[in-house]
C-alpha cells in the first residue's frame, strides 16, 4: 500500500513514517506542491530494488555474447570469421577474395 504525504508532514512524522516504512511495510510518498519528489520504503524493498537494477544492468540473451568474444584470441576469431564469409559466399555459388 502506498501512502502520500507532503513534504511538510513528512518533515513533522518523519520518525513515524521511517518505522511504517521499514516495520510495516508501508511506501511513503512524498510530494511537494502536489509532485512526488521522493518515497520511503523499507530495507528489504530497497535490497530488492537493488537486486533487479543488478540483474538488468548484466546483458542479457544475444547482448551476453558480445562480451564473451572480449577473450577469443584475434587470429582465431578472424579466422572464423573468413570462414563464415567464405561458406556464406559459396553458397551463393561466388568466390571469394578475402585479401582485401
């Protein structure tokens, strides 16, 4: 549940609304002049928070993969890569001029 309070009140309960945030569970809104501007929420919501911004700051699928070509030596990975060009082209029925 989520409870709005101005930044005033925030500032006069603000003990009160540390421990419904961290003891009850509750999310404070705070707003200034109708606008949210910050929330409280409790330890365990926050390490979640945290938890998911880590899971998806990590690549994922096909974005992985790029970093996992960072270790393959240059030579083998030109080499596959002419190999690649070279079967693609073949299929074509083309030939292929790999010193250029």
């Amino acid at each position: 549940m989520v409870r709005r309070v101005s930044a005033a009140e925030a500032r006069a309960k603000l003990s009160a609304l540390m421990a419904e945030a961290a003891y009850g569970g509750q999310h404070v809104v705070i707003e200034k002049r109708g606008v949210p501007i910050a929330a409280l929420i409790g330890m365990d919501d926050l390490e979640r928070l945290e938890e998911v911004r880590a899971r998806s700051a990590r690549p994922q699928g096909a974005l992985a993969l790029v970093g996992a070509w960072r270790d393959v030596d240059e030579a083998k990975l030109d080499a596959l890569l002419a190999d690649i060009y070279t079967g693609r082209e073949q299929d074509r029925g083309r030939q292929v001029n790999l010193e250029a």
